[in-house]
C-alpha cells in the first residue's frame, strides 16, 4: 500500500497549476506516482498540447527508476550519452531526462513519489513541481 495519498496528489497539481499561472506559464501538465511507479493522480490544463502525459509520466517515472531527480538525470545524459541512449531502451522509451521530474520525500528522506511536470520550459516545469512538493508538506528532491 502506498503512503501517497490522493489528497496530497491533488495538492500538488493545484499548487503547480497556480504556479504556472502566477508567472504566465503556457499550460501544464502533471503526473504523480507514488514510490512504486504507479499514477496517483494526472491533470492537464486546457489547450495542453499532444504528448503531455507521456512526458510527464517519464519525468517522474524515471527519477524514481534513477533514485534522482530528472534534472541530474539530464546532466548524466549529456555526460554519458550512450549509456542513457541503452537506458532509455532498456526502460521501453519511458524515461524523459530533463528537468521537470522531482522526487517526493518526507522528512526523514525517505522517497514517497515524484511529481512530473511538462508544457514550458523545463526549469519552469521543475520549479512548479517543486513549489506542488513544497505546498503538500513534503521535501522536493529535483537531482
């Protein structure tokens, strides 16, 4: 049973998508998974483009298949581009190594979730998951 609760899911994409607002961003998309891998919860914001959850899913998907958040996934690419080509095989296409995937932990680091986010830029998308993280009580862990 997971420790990541729909509520706190929730609270998450709200405060993201107030981010988002607030600094004019184009619309959102968020995915959060508990620590398993498996979606608690999903929204778009209307007029999100094609593709949304399968980036958002992958962000979060692979920070917790990575034990790190997408943004050090992002620089393990650039370093090591044939390993995250074999990575990304080996993963069925599901991982996205940009920013915009952040883990959830609790106070004591433990990892409970992550949270993806896609539809701007992705220092963008990683600060709304980050300030979602924040708002539900949690530690953001963007790698």
């Amino acid at each position: 049973m997971s420790d990541l609760r729909l509520e706190t899911a929730n609270t998450v994409i709200a405060t993201a998508f107030a981010k988002g607002a607030e600094n004019g961003l184009k619309p959102l998309a968020v995915a959060v998974l508990d620590a398993g891998g498996h979606l608690v919860a999903f929204q778009r914001q209307d007029l999100s483009s094609l593709m949304r959850f399968q980036i958002a899913f992958g962000k979060a998907w692979g920070a917790l298949a990575l034990g790190m958040g997408s943004r050090g996934i992002d620089a393990m690419a650039r370093e090591r581009p044939h390993f995250m080509a074999a990575l990304s095989d080996a993963a069925g296409g599901r991982l996205v190594p940009v920013p915009g995937g952040v883990l959830m932990r609790d106070a004591a680091g433990r990892v409970l979730g992550a949270v993806g986010v896609t539809g701007d830029t992705s220092d963008n998308d990683e600060a709304a998951a980050i300030v979602g993280i924040e708002a539900a009580g949690l530690v953001a862990d963007g790698g």
